[in-house]
C-alpha cells in the first residue's frame, strides 16, 4: 500500500476537552506528537487515557478545543489505527478478520491472502488462521487485533493498554512486534499503567491526572526527574488520586 | 378403523391430492418468506442503523406488527386485491399469488423485527472497531448482515413457521379452491368441519413434520457454521 504524500504527523492537540453530561474526561489538554519513538500515555484508572486515544483517532470530536493531523482537522482516519482495550472480533476466522482490515485499507483482492498470512505470522497466529476469531484466548484475540490495526499500514498507532491481561511472555512478544512497528516508522501512541513496560518502550512520557496533562517528558527525564510531586509519586508506585 | 390409521394409510399410499396439497403450501410459503425476507432484512438493518425522529414510534409499532392477526392481514389483502380494490386489475384474489402476498405482508414484520434487533444489538458490539477501521454505511450493512446471518436465519424461521401454520389469511384471499389454492392448513380446517378426520389428521401430520424437519435441518446448520465461524 503507497502512502499519500500529506502525513498526519504531527497530530496536535490544542486546548482540548472532552465531556458527556457533567462528566469530564479531558480538560484543556494541550499535547504535540510527533514523528520517532513511541510515545506513552500513563496515568491511574480514569485519568483519560483512552479519552486521548479516541480523540487522536479521530473517533470522538473534543468539546472544546481542536486535534489536527498535519495541520488538518478534517482528515479521515485512513493513516490511522487503534487497538482497543477489549478489542472486538468480527465473527469470522482469524484470516477473514485479517482480511476484512486489509480490504478497507484498500489493499488490492488479489494480495489480501498473501499479505494476511504475513500479518498472522508476524503476530504469530498463522497456526490458527483458520480458527474462528472469537474462540480465539484473550491473548490471541490481542494478537489478532493487533494484525488487524497493522493490515491498515497506519502511519499513527494507537494502543490503549494492549498487554493489561496478558502474561509476562506474550506481553514480551506483543512488544516486540510493537517495537518493530515503531523501527518500520510507526508512531506509536499507547496507553499504559505498567511502569517497566513505560521504561522500557517510551520515547517520551506523557502522565495525565483525572484528564488534565500533567507531565510531558522524554523517558529519562520523565523518570529522573519528575516535573511535579505527582508524578515522582505515581513513579514511586504511590497512588496518585 | 381409527382416523389416525388411515390417515397414515393415506401418506402410504401417496395420495395425489394430499400431495398437491402439500406441494402448494410450501410453494406459497417459502415463496412469501423470501420475498419477505429480500424486503425485511435490508429494512431491519436500515432501521437499526438509521436515526431519524420518530424511530422509536416505528420501532414500536414495527414489533407490534409481528402479532397481527392473520384474518386482518387477510382481510387488508382481500380488500386490495378484490375486484373494485385499488390493485383489482391484476385479478389476483382467490389466486396462489395473492396467497403469497398475504403470507408475506403476514411475515415482513416478523422478519424485519427481528433483523433490527439482532443488528442493533451487533452494531453496539461493532460500533467502534468499524469506525475505526472506516467502514461506510453500506459496508456496515454488509458486514453486519453477514455476521449476524446464523441469527437471522433463525428469523427466516419465526416467519417461515408463522407462515406455514396460519390459516386465516390464505382461507381469505385464496378461497380454498379445491385443487388450486388449497394448503394444508385451509384443508385440515375445511375436511374437520365436513368430518374428514383422515385426511385432516393426515395433513396435519405431514404439517408438523415438515416443520420439524425444516427446523432441524436449519438447527444442523447454524451448529456446522457456528463451528466454522464462531
């Protein structure tokens, strides 16, 4: 699949919020992502992380305030992908999932199968490529719609806590093909409470508190020196409320 | 001789008649569930996925429709097709046709129903994966439509079912002409009244058979593919 000349980097949001009835989930959030290493979105429950994932998709429109893709704030969501919490298998077999992706990617019929079992064997599913989606184990499923979310060749990826249920080894592997996706030149956005997986995969850090921007930092620097109280706190494994 | 031996003596035999019989109600059935079916499915899934004032008001009526009395459809149908009605012209009433028009108005609702619910009951599941994946509103259609096709199959069913076993409707606008829109149902209310309890007996026999036959061998089916497809 070509990509078009514009880029959706970088995706800035300005002065955003986002509320339903009194609640709000983000507030006047103001935050710059741009091209290079993943960037890692931490915070407790609640803080707003996935508010921030849905808006960088493109899936929520902010109350206030504005998120542009390379400079744009109408571009459709086609050089974008994200990997929900609780992903959603469509009722077919682990191919057809794959399958159905690559086709509203805009890949051509002819490569689909081919450039499905790749995907599958980079998330190492192509044992059970056959089986249907939904028998699949929670780990696999992850897996599964991770293949799904790189089938659209997105230039931003956007994982909202894709390792929370899994073991220590497939979150290893889940990971690495993060990792990879991001050396490819995939901007990885992701959500996560896990702190040793923050060091070890972050670029930069961004730590969010009941939905307002708290700390924006390169990793080193987000970890040796916390910019406020709360987040040496939340570093430290203190709750941060 | 009891009733219920000749009765079994009459399917044995392989009686012409009863045959006839049994052929043309299947015939009008399955015919008016399809149609039904091509009109209902996609509607139930606009509806499902539409949202427009007043949907509420549709939704509710649509489900209440799916108890409508078989002699009012019938009844709504004579009155269309009859000689001075508005589609008079076609000559249709007393005709398998008009029987077919009755037993899908008859199943639309059902089907339709039906359709919307599972649909909409998907659409919440799948929201936002096709969203995110940018799926247009056809392709959601689709897409929903195929995924959901084991439950929706059990809605051809529910209409199937209905269709096959009322009477009102096809004795209306049919006429229970011996020979040419005689169904079984019409027959077994006609023979019990004359007291032709064989025939009736055997009728209805071959009427729950069949759809218990219909049944299972959907029942097989929606198993083998659930076990493909999930």
């Amino acid at each position: 699949m070509m990509r078009a000349a514009s880029s959706d980097l970088p995706l800035v949001l300005d002065r955003v919020s986002l509320s339903a009835g009194p609640v709000t989930m983000l507030d006047c959030l103001s935050l710059t992502i741009t091209p290079g290493a993943p960037t890692l979105v931490v915070g407790p429950n609640g803080s707003g992380k996935t508010s921030l994932l849905r808006l960088c998709m493109g899936l929520a429109a902010p109350s206030a305030g504005s998120v542009s893709w390379g400079g744009r704030t109408d571009r459709g969501p086609a050089r974008r992908a994200i990997l929900f919490q609780k992903p959603v298998m469509l009722r077919r077999s682990a191919t057809a999932n794959v399958v159905y992706a690559l086709g509203q990617a805009g890949c051509p019929r002819r490569l689909r199968a081919a450039r499905a079992a790749e995907l599958l064997e980079r998330v190492g599913l192509l044992g059970l490529a056959n089986h249907p989606a939904r028998r699949l184990s929670g780990g696999e499923q992850q897996r599964l719609a991770l293949a799904r979310a790189l089938a659209r060749d997105p230039e931003i990826l956007l994982l909202d806590e894709p390792t929370a249920s899994l073991d220590p080894a497939a979150t290893r592997f889940v990971e690495e093909i993060i990792l990879m996706a991001a050396q490819s030149g995939t901007k990885v956005v992701m959500a996560s409470h896990d702190l040793g997986q923050v060091r070890r995969l972050a670029g930069d850090v961004v730590f969010l508190v009941r939905g307002r921007l708290c700390a924006h930092a390169a990793s080193g620097d987000f970890f040796e020196y916390p910019s406020t109280p709360k987040a040496a706190a939340f570093i430290r494994g203190d709750l941060v409320l | 001789m009891s009733e219920e031996l000749s009765a079994w003596q009459l399917i044995a035999s392989g009686d012409a008649t009863l045959f006839a019989i049994v052929r043309l109600s299947l015939a009008v059935t399955l015919s008016a569930v399809a149609i039904a079916a091509v009109i209902g499915l996609p509607l139930g899934a606009l509806l499902a996925l539409a949202r427009f004032p007043g949907r509420s008001a549709v939704v509710v009526v649509l489900n209440g429709f799916m108890g409508l009395p078989p002699v009012i459809v019938g009844l709504s149908v004579y009155l269309l097709l009859s000689r001075s009605g508005p589609l008079g012209e076609f000559g249709l009433l007393f005709t398998p046709a008009a029987m077919v028009i009755a037993q899908a108005v008859l199943v639309l609702p059902i089907i339709a129903a039906l359709t919307r619910q599972t649909i909409e009951d998907l659409w919440h599941e799948y929201r936002e994966e096709l969203t995110a994946m940018d799926v247009g509103p056809l392709g959601q259609v689709a897409t929903l439509l195929w995924d959901s096709r084991f439950s929706l199959f059990t809605a051809l069913l529910a209409g199937f079912g209905r269709a096959a076993a009322e009477v009102g409707t096809v004795m209306i606008v049919g006429g229970n002409i011996n020979g040419f829109t005689r169904t079984m149902t019409t027959t077994v209310a006609l023979e019990t009244s004359k007291g032709n309890l064989p025939l009736a007996v055997g009728l209805g026999l071959i009427l729950i058979f069949l759809i218990i036959l219909i049944n299972a061998a959907a029942w097989g089916v929606r198993l083998w593919s659930e076990q493909r497809a999930g």
